[in-house]
C-alpha cells in the first residue's frame, strides 16, 4: 500500500460510520481517474476511497508515531 501521509478529519457529511471527526487518517497514492480535489484516504471500513480534499488537514507526525501508524496500517 501506497501511504503517502497523513491527514486529520474535519467534516464527514454524509459519512458518519466512515469517517470519525478528529482522527487521523492514512492518505493513499490516487487512482488515474481521481478528481484532482479529492484525496484517497484509508476510511473505517479498512479500504481507500476517495473523499473531497478540504474535508481534510494534513498533519505532520514525529518519525516514531509515524512508523507505528504505520505499522498499524499494514496489519
């Protein structure tokens, strides 16, 4: 898998049991066909889907918090 980042949540319209308000996400590479705003993020169902990018804030993580997370994504 293809992680390219992470992101924090800010708006989940519409899509409440997929994505939880203030939790970081894994940001995956995009798919050829992708609109240009919208991001391809690792959502609670455990697949990528793409949701539009202002819905979203990218975090920068210290390197050992971002090995463990991951690590976790990967399992």
């Amino acid at each position: 898998m293809d992680i390219r980042g992470f992101v924090i949540c800010l708006e989940n319209n519409g899509y409440p049991a997929s994505l939880e308000l203030h939790k970081i996400y894994p940001v995956v590479g995009p798919y050829q066909n992708d609109p240009v705003d919208y991001l391809r993020i690792i959502d609670e169902s455990g697949e990528d889907y793409i949701y539009p990018m202002n819905w979203f804030e990218s975090v920068s993580l210290g390197t050992k918090l971002e090995e463990k997370l991951l690590l976790a994504v990967s399992t």
